[in-house]
C-alpha cells in the first residue's frame, strides 16, 4: 500500500506531453476504417505485451456460481471473487494481478435492461463484447489513467481534442471528498481544465451492490462532431458526445449500515464497450455501420422482401430500419447464448431469451418479410464475424441454428393468430385515439406467449397504446385466481348431482381424454396431437345451458380433449380454445376437472358459445411438458427414498406443477444431509441413464400382481394404468423377483425418457408433523441455479470462517460488522432455494460463527463500557446526578456503561446520551427508581419514545444536537430527587 502511496505522490511531468503530441494528429490519417478484429486485438495486445497483463478468456454469458444475475453483464463478473476477497487461494484467479480480457456481456432483463431499446437508437444492444483490464492489489490510479490515454491517443490514434474526461466530485451526505488525485493525475498528463468534469454519485462512483467493494471512478467520453467546447453535452446521453472508457478505483467497502472502509487492498477496474470504440475508429456515429453489423444487415437484406438499410431512427417509415437493428442485434444474443448453454425457456434467463427470440422471430417475418429459417440462417455470419476469438460459436453453429428453427416454429402460428386477433380489435374499435382494450393484451401474453413489450411495440406501430391500467388489474387478479385455486380458496365450475344426472338421461357420452397420452417423441422434441372437438354441453355454475355469452363464466364439456384435468396430485393442463368461423378470439381455459366421467374446462368466455360449436384446443405445450418433468420426477424420487431409507417408507401424499414438486413420506424423523445427498444421488442417477418410462393399462386385480408396486390410500379405476422406469409393465408382470425399480398405478402423463428431467435438487424438506416428512424438489436449469446458488453461499460461509480463524477481529465495530455480516448470510441461507444438504451444513457452521463473534461482541462491549465508565467517573466523580454523553453507535455499549457507572456509583441516578451518526438520532439510557418516567421525559422532548422498568429504561430521540436533552435530563432529575 505504502508503494502505491508513494508512486501517486510522484510527479507526472513525463506525462504532460500525451496531450499536446496527439491534439494536432488528423484522426482518419491514422488508422482508417481499422477493423473490429484489429481493434480487440489492439487493446489486448497493448495490456498484455506491453504492460505485462494476463489475457484471460471470456467467461460464459451464464454467471457461474452468481445467482444474483441472469447473464453475465459486465466484465468483472467473473473477477468478483477477488474483489470480494473470496478467491480460492489453490485456484489460478487467487494469483492475479494484472488481467485483460474480452468479455461476452448480455444486458437485457434484470436491473441492467436494454431490451425495449434496441433498433430505437443507433447504439444501443442486448449483447456487447466489453473490453477491460484490471489491478488486483498491483497498480492503482496513475498508471491506470496514463495507460489509457496512451492506447487511446497514441496507438489508436483518437485526436486528444475530441476526448472528455470526468471524474467524482466528492458527496457529503457520504461524507467523501471528491477525488483531487484522479483530477491532478489527468492534469498532469495533459488534459486541459475545462475539458476535466466533476460529477457526483451517480455518474462517477460505482458500486457492485448494496454492500461490497465500491469507488470513485473517471469517465472518458468522445465528441463525434469535434472543434468545438461540447463540456456541457457530457452524460447527458445524447449521440454525438460518448462515453467510451470508464475507469473504476475500488478502494472503499460498502458496509450493510452504508458506511464505507477503505479497503486493505485497491483494485482497477476498467470497461470500454467494443461496439463503440469500434464506431469512434471507424468515423461512425451508428454502431450499426461498423463493420461488427454490416455484414449481418447485408445478410439481412439478401434474406428479406424490403430495401437495404438505410439507418434511419425517427421517421423510419413502416420501421424496416428499426427491424434491421433488432434482427442484427438479436441473431447476436441468440447465437453467444445458446452456445454458452442458455436455451429460450420458461423462466430466468431461459424466459429473456425467449422473448428476444420472439421479437426477432416477428421484425423477421412481420416487417423484414422474410421466409422462415431466416433467423437460423443468419448464424453462420455471426460464427464469421465473431468465432475467431469465441470459437464455441464454430463448434456449436448447427445446434445455435436447431434450437432457433424450433422455437422459431413454435412461435410462428402463434404470431400469425396474434397478430389478426390484433387487427380484428383494431377494426373493433371506434377510432385510433382509443386504447387497446388490456383483456386483449392479457390474452395475447397469456395464451398466445407474447412477451408484452412486443404487444406495446407492435401497437406503437400503428398509433395505439395498452390501456395498461387494465391489463395490471388482469394481472394481478390472475395471480390472485391461481393463488385461490392453489389454496382451495377459489371455487371451480363443478358439475352438481342434478346436471350429472342430466346429462346421463339427455345421453351426452363421456369425455374421450385419451389424447392426452398420445404425445410422441421425435429426436429429443415431444409432440402433441392437434385436438378438434364438439361442445357437448355448457354449465353456467347453477344448470345446464345451450348458449353463453361474451364475458361470463362456464363449464364447457367437449366429445373429446387433450387436456389433463387435475387429478392423482398433477395440476391441469393449460391453454386455449377458437371456434370455428372465428379463430381470432381465444378462448382461455382456466381450469380442467374431472367429474362423473366428463372433463369440464373452465372458461371464461371472450365471445358467445353454444353447444354444437366445433372447436379446436390449444395446449401449451410449455407448462405440459415442465408437469410431465415433474412428475415422472416424483416417481424415481419414491423410489430413491426406498432404496436409501428402506421398504417401510410409504407415500403419505404429493403435488406436481410446472414449477416444483412436493412428496409427502412416511419418516421417523428429518432426514440426516447425508441421507439427502444419497437420495440426490440415487435420482440423478437414473435421470443420466435416460431410462425408458414405459406405460400400460391393465385390469387392477392384475396390476396389484406386480412386485414392488407402489400404490396409495385411494379408489383407482378398473382397468387402471400402470407406469414404471426403466422396466417394460410386460416384464414385471411376469418377473417374480423383487427387482428394484419404480412402477406404480399412475393416470398422470410422464415424460418418455428420463434424460429430459435433466437435474433433481432437493430444496427444503422438513417434518410435517411426527412420522411424516416433506420434501420439495426442482428439476431442470430451476436445480441448475440452486446449485450455484449453493456454491456462492458456500463460498460465502469459507471466506467469513477464514477471516474468524485468520485473524479475529479486535475492535468492537469490527466485531459488530462481523456479527451483521453473520447474520446477513444466514438469512440468505436460510431462504435461498438451495440443496437443503447443504443448507442444513451452512446452517450448522453459521450457528457457529454466530455464537462466535456474538461472545467477542459481548466482551469487547464489556471493555468499552469499562473505559468510558472510568472515564465518566474521572470527569464527573460520583454525583447525585449523573447525566452526560457517550461516544458510541452501540446501545448495548450505553447501556453497559450505565450499569458500570451505577455499580462504582451506586447513589448517583445515572443518564447517558449518545448521539448515532448515521441516523441522525440520539440514544437515551438510564438506572435510577422510576428509570422509565426519566428516560420518557427526555425522549420525548425531541420527539421520541422510550420505555422500561421501574429501575432501567432507554429509548431514542430526534436530532444530532444533544446538549439540549442532557440540560433537561439533569434539569428533570434535579426537580424529583427534591420531591
């Protein structure tokens, strides 16, 4: 540290001629149009030849180990355990200290979000290459800032007329300074005064997070137009002044109470968007028309049924400009992170990605007008462009390119539908200034899978806005109907005894649901029927009718379905129907029951429906196939139970939705960590063997022949269905030995290989009430994520214990943040779905750390108080009434100190006052007979509140001045002890 002072405090006149060298140097006689792949290998090149840097690859997009973050968005991400002190001292990261990389950056979703306006503007992306280097504990501010403006102005050749820099100006609500080093170092490099700019906390001071390493930092920004003074166009977001560099100076610490620390070891880190350096070299103000987008936009262009790009934002008539940005940019995303391993999905990451895929999928078809396979098409450009530095984009081009085309195909029949459903409101309505009604909007995110910026988006297009007061309300009313229908709370349409009885004489034939089984599986993609069927009868709550209308709710009964309805603990399937003649209006349906041999569907409907109408059923497929995870799931984890804790375990009861499973069991008591480590194990075991599940009905009393059959206390229909892993029902109807595997009387639907369940986690289990437990497990990316999120904590837990082993804290706030800093992870541990063996593990060792730091917390205390006591006592001596301040945060330290004074000084009525810096109130503590009416009295008179016993009271009061409190308190103690 003392080295890094004094190489700051040296003079930088070698410096000053940077400035002055590159100011008169013509930009575009240096390095025109310099391309892209030469300005990335520029910059690492510079760092890692000429100033001894450590080129490190890019990490993933997916964060690895952080599940505070959807993608990796920044190029420290992969550096944080360093920062955070939290580096595995065997690992290569512990050794770093001079680093430079290219990292692949995603920010759209989270809080760091450019989604929405991307194909707006000229500069802004969902996917971004940031180029950066850092300093773990080597070099600081001088050499960081010198470094920069010498690759800036020397080797890229940027006039040093055209650059800004801004730096903190310091905040005194935080109590920092501005950063008069940061300013001199660019003084005396060369920079002139009027172009060196003091911002605030905002824009000149990062932070990682609410707590955790943070610093002042200083901005070079680029002036595209130049000769001229553009200072006051700096941060004020406009295209032609940019910021392009910004270098970070961690040296504070964020503490949970947000004060700051200086740190025992000052890091740098830089980020210099590719895009727009790329942009600045080659004489561009669009990022567009780099050379990183014009292939692509060529690509684009050759592919689709409109004119060339021509770069136009505003009036961009019929947004053909605005759909080239986003497909160009979009292809990007999709194809860095699929071959990272991110796949479009249903929540997370994976549901971002799908919505990107969407939006693309839509500016292809809708306004590019381009043919199908378009966007997979566009890969093998992307590979061109950018595969020489991230090579996975080679290996995994024609997987990049599958996954597109299927989700793609998926998304296309919907948009089409959507679409019309879109233009059929629009012709509905009045005139234009009308909002579009938010039931239509609802509808189309719910049911047809619109992400609903993409509904805005396309109704911007045509002058229309959401009327999005209503669709929040639909929102919010239908998390409170799933919530409802989940707690039983909720009344369904069921069918009563009467309309049973109705429908038997009237000879309306039992629903045909067999379809729901006949789902096939065609190179790792499951595929279900199409469904068209017959309304059989309507049932408005009360008796059977012929004929709804728009708006009220109903039961449909169909001839046939494709819909499970709920049963054997699986939740119903969802989705929609249209009817024929009008296949723009859906028809959502809310719930599925099984009553009497007929499936009722629950809708609401969104036009008239009468028996007789043939309708086609719309499953969704998604939320189908996430239930038939789950539960094929639940299965091998009945077997896996038996098989670690023994035949004696039997299902007590269960429930499978698309997002977790529940699995109730007989136990004796909470299962050990090791016991759920092997019953993990022994699940993900039979997931890799991607065993066959195989199914078949059978007579009952037959089926009840098979060995090993699991059944539970319930009435199962005759014929019945039987369902087992990994053995043929054939097979075991004939075997005679207790061979182990899973097979059970089941009507829910099951996957029909157990590879797709991909990952089991066991995130909570617990006793219910004696003898019986409770297990709730996630599959999939959803166990993916709890794993890494069992890692971080982890890692969380080993750097605190090693701070506690290496070197105890000696101070008393030390030992107070210690403790916070306990408790903080605790909290996390406890309420982070993670693998509930290892939460039970952290659990443990948190317990211990906690009665650590909370025995030195309460000794140190103890000293303290000691020394202010004696240090009153020596001030004061032992008088009647003892009123005075006390230098501390800490009540517990006031209230010990009051109880020593009172102790040495047993006579004197003892009031203690002291003043909390950062909450800009006092505390009050006092030991006397009637303590309390005291300590009230003088809270009060500065608006506070206190409380107590007859002998010991404290509370709290308003204001930093306390000279007046402790005037009254003695004034008031005075007044009694005369009484």
């Amino acid at each position: 540290m003392l080295r890094l002072l004094l190489r700051r405090l040296r003079p930088l006149s070698r410096l000053r001629s940077l400035f002055s060298a590159r100011s008169d140097r013509s930009f575009s006689g240096y390095v025109p149009g310099l391309p892209a792949a030469r300005v990335r290998s520029t910059f690492l090149d510079f760092f890692r030849e000429k100033h001894g840097h450590l080129l490190v690859p890019s990490s993933p997009v997916r964060p690895r180990g952080d599940p505070s973050l959807l993608f990796v968005n920044a190029g420290m991400n992969q550096f944080k355990p360093i920062f955070l002190g939290r580096a595995d001292p065997r690992s290569e990261m512990a050794s770093y200290r001079r680093v430079v990389n290219s990292q692949k950056c995603v920010r759209a979703g989270g809080k760091h979000n450019d989604l929405e306006d991307v194909g707006r503007d000229v500069y802004h992306h969902t996917f971004f290459e940031m180029l950066g280097n850092w300093s773990f504990g080597d070099y600081f501010k001088e050499e960081a800032c010198s470094m920069a403006w010498s690759l800036l102005t020397e080797h890229y050749g940027i006039p040093a007329d055209r650059l800004y820099v801004s730096y903190f100006s310091g905040d005194a609500e935080s109590g920092l300074t501005a950063d008069e080093e940061t300013r001199q170092i660019w003084l005396d490099i060369g920079v002139p005064p009027k172009r060196l700019l003091p911002f605030g906390l905002k824009e000149n001071f990062w932070e990682m997070g609410d707590t955790g390493p943070c610093g002042p930092c200083t901005e070079i920004h680029y002036d595209h137009v130049g000769g001229r003074d553009a200072s006051s166009l700096v941060n004020t977001d406009g295209p032609d002044v940019v910021e392009i560099w910004n270098l970070v100076f961690m040296q504070y610490n964020r503490d949970v109470d947000r004060s700051l620390l200086l740190l025992p070891q000052f890091s740098v880190d830089t980020g210099m968007g590719l895009e727009r350096l790329v942009s600045v070299l080659q004489g561009k103000q669009s990022n567009y028309d780099t050379d990183l987008f014009t292939p692509l936009l060529h690509a684009i262009h050759q592919r689709s049924g409109v004119g060339p790009y021509s770069g136009r934002t505003g009036a961009d008539l019929g947004k053909v400009d605005t759909a080239y940005r986003v497909v160009a940019d979009h292809i990007r995303t999709l194809s860095v992170c699929i071959a990272d391993g991110v796949h479009p999905g249903m929540s997370g990451a994976e549901l971002v990605l799908r919505r990107i895929l969407r939006r693309a999928v839509r500016f292809c078809v809708e306004v590019l007008q381009a043919p199908r396979g378009t966007l997979a098409n566009l890969v093998p450009t992307v590979t061109n462009i950018l595969g020489d530095v991230y090579p996975e984009l080679h290996r995994e081009a024609d997987r990049i390119m599958d996954v597109i085309n299927e989700n793609e195909a998926q998304f296309l029949s919907s948009l089409q539908q959507g679409t019309r459903l879109i233009h059929r409101t629009l012709n509905r309505m009045d005139n234009k200034h009308e909002v579009f009604p938010g039931s239509v909007a609802w509808s189309l995110h719910r049911d047809l899978g619109f992400p609903l910026d993409l509904v805005d988006l396309m109704l911007e297009e045509r002058g229309v806005r959401v009327d999005h007061q209503e669709l929040d309300r639909l929102m919010a009313e239908n998390q409170k109907v799933a919530s409802e229908l989940q707690s039983g709370v909720r009344s369904q349409v069921t069918l009563d005894v009467v309309s049973l009885a109705e429908l038997h004489g009237a000879g309306v034939p039992h629903t045909d649901d067999s379809l729901k089984y006949r789902y096939t599986l065609d190179q790792d993609r499951y595929v279900f029927p199409a469904c068209f069927a017959t309304v059989l009868a309507l049932y408005d709550g009360q008796t059977l009718v012929s004929e709804v209308t728009e708006g009220q709710r109903c039961g449909v009964i169909l001839d046939q379905t494709c819909f499970y309805s709920e049963q054997g603990g699986q939740s119903h399937d969802q989705g929609y129907f249209t009817r024929d003649g009008l296949q723009d209006v859906l028809y959502p349906v809310e719930s599925v029951i099984h009553a009497g041999g007929y499936v009722v569907h629950e809708v609401t409907a969104a036009d008239s429906l009468k028996t007789g109408d043939q309708v086609q059923l719309h499953l969704d497929q998604a939320h189908r196939l996430s239930c038939m995870v789950k539960h094929t799931a639940t299965h091998i984890l009945n077997l896996a139970l038996r098989e670690v804790l023994g035949p004696s375990v039997q299902q007590r009861g269960s429930h499978v939705s698309a997002d977790r499973l529940r699995f109730d069991f007989s136990v004796k008591g909470s299962l050990s960590v090791s016991q759920l480590q092997q019953v993990e194990r022994c699940v993900n075991d039979i997931i890799s063997a991607n065993q066959i599940v195989h199914s078949q009905e059978l007579p009952l009393h037959k089926a009840r022949t098979i060995r090993g059959l699991r059944t539970v206390d319930e009435v199962y229909p005759d014929p019945v269905r039987v369902v087992s892993v990994g053995a043929p029902v054939s097979e075991l109807l004939d075997d005679q030995t207790d061979r182990q595997t899973s097979v059970e009387l089941c009507c829910g639907t099951h996957l029909l290989q157990t590879g797709s369940i991909q990952d089991l986690v066991i995130v909570s289990e617990r006793q219910l009430v004696k003898g019986i437990s409770r297990i709730v497990a996630v599959t999939g990316p959803d166990a993916a994520r709890a794993r890494e999120a069992g890692q971080v904590l982890s890692q969380n837990v080993d750097y605190l214990s090693n701070r506690l082993s290496g070197l105890a804290p000696t101070s008393l706030d030390s030992s107070q943040r210690f403790a916070k800093e306990v408790g903080v992870l605790s909290d996390a541990v406890d309420n982070t779905p993670i693998p509930q063996w290892q939460r039970r593990d952290l659990q443990s060792r948190l317990r211990t750390l906690q009665r650590t730091s909370n025995t030195a917390v309460r000794k140190l205390e103890t000293r303290e108080a000691a020394v202010r006591a004696q240090a009153l006592l020596e001030k004061n001596g032992r008088k009647d009434v003892l009123v005075d301040s006390v230098d501390t945060d800490s009540p517990s330290v006031l209230m010990k100190t009051v109880n020593q004074l009172s102790s040495a000084s047993p006579h004197s009525h003892v009031m203690l006052l002291a003043h909390q810096r950062h909450s800009g109130k006092f505390l009050c503590a006092c030991q006397v007979p009637k303590a309390s009416d005291w300590a009230v009295a003088v809270c009060h008179l500065r608006g506070g509140s206190a409380g107590g016993s007859a002998l010991v009271a404290k509370g709290t009061g308003n204001g930093s001045d306390i000279s007046e409190a402790l005037s009254w308190a003695k004034t008031f103690a005075r007044q009694k002890i005369q009484l």
